[in-house]
C-alpha cells in the first residue's frame, strides 16, 4: 500500500511546479541581466530581424491600456494572482497521466508569476525581445510572455489531441 501510494504522490501534476519555478527564474534573471547592460529603448542589434532593446510595458499583450492613468497595474496584479490561483487547482485536479496539459498550465503560470513580480516590484514589466522585418516592429516581449504563449499553443493543441469526453462517450 505504501508502495501505491508513493507512486501516486510522484506521479502528481502537482510535481510539474518546478517547471514554473525555472520559468520565474529564467525570466527574471533575463530581466535583471537586461535592466543592468542595456541603455533603455536603444536597441542592439543581434541578427537582422531582431534586437534587444530594453522597454517597460505598463500595459498587458501589446501594450493594451498602457496608455491608462495607472489602475491597470492593480487591475493587472489582481488579474494574474487570480489567474495563477485557477491555473494551481487546475493543475491539482489533472489526472497524472494528462503530462502535455500539466506543462502547459505550468509554462503560463510561471509566465504569469514572471509578469506578476515585475508589475508589483516595478510598475511595469521588463522587456527586451524585439523582432522586426524590414519596417514592421513586432512588440517587445520576455521569457514570460514566451512562456504563456507556448503554454497557450499546447492548450489549444491539447483539445485536437484527444477527444472530448464527450465525445468519447457519444461513440461508444
């Protein structure tokens, strides 16, 4: 019994949280690398379609409500702490087999937690990836927001992976 047991708690998707602990810390050791060596919004050039240029983003995605008077850095802060609160019982309620779904909340909750930490410490997130082709600027963004968009991909290719229970249950 003991036996079972212990493979159980090692098997928990709960087990994938150092996913999300090495996304934190990769993203705000970068963050902190980039704040220190590079001048801000001079960008340096690396290959001919990107850069790295330090900016802050008090906004979300693509600057949305940067331009607002402030609230958005609460509003934000709360959005991600309840965010990453679903995003933990989510993962805590996965069946220990369903391994894609479980590194793919961890990768946006980490993402989450990475932004998080800069909103509350600074006001505004940190980043510095910025890829272009010819006039056309893509928005900056981190490792977090890498992390989240990933995470997002695997969600969305986790529905077409298997099916529904639903449907599952209709063809029998």
């Amino acid at each position: 019994m003991a036996r079972a047991e212990e493979a159980s708690v090692t098997r928990s998707p709960l087990n994938w949280l150092w996913l999300a602990v090495l996304v934190i810390a990769l993203d705000l050791g970068t963050k902190a690398l980039v704040s220190a060596t590079l001048t801000y919004g001079e960008p340096v050039p690396v290959l001919p379609f990107f850069n790295l240029t330090l900016l802050h983003n008090t906004g979300a995605a693509f600057s949305f409500l940067a331009g607002a008077d402030g609230w958005q850095r609460w509003f934000f802060v709360v959005l991600a702490v309840v965010v990453s609160v679903v995003l933990v019982r989510w993962l805590a309620h996965l069946k220990s087999d369903e391994r894609w779904l479980a590194v793919a909340i961890t990768l946006i909750l980490g993402g989450a937690i990475g932004n998080l930490y800069d909103r509350v410490v600074h006001g505004y997130v940190v980043d510095f990836l910025h890829f272009y082709w010819n006039q056309y600027h893509f928005p900056a963004f981190n490792l977090a927001d890498t992390a989240i968009t990933i995470g997002a991909v695997m969600m969305v290719l986790d529905m077409f992976r298997k099916p529904s229970d639903a449907s599952a249950d209709q063809g029998e």
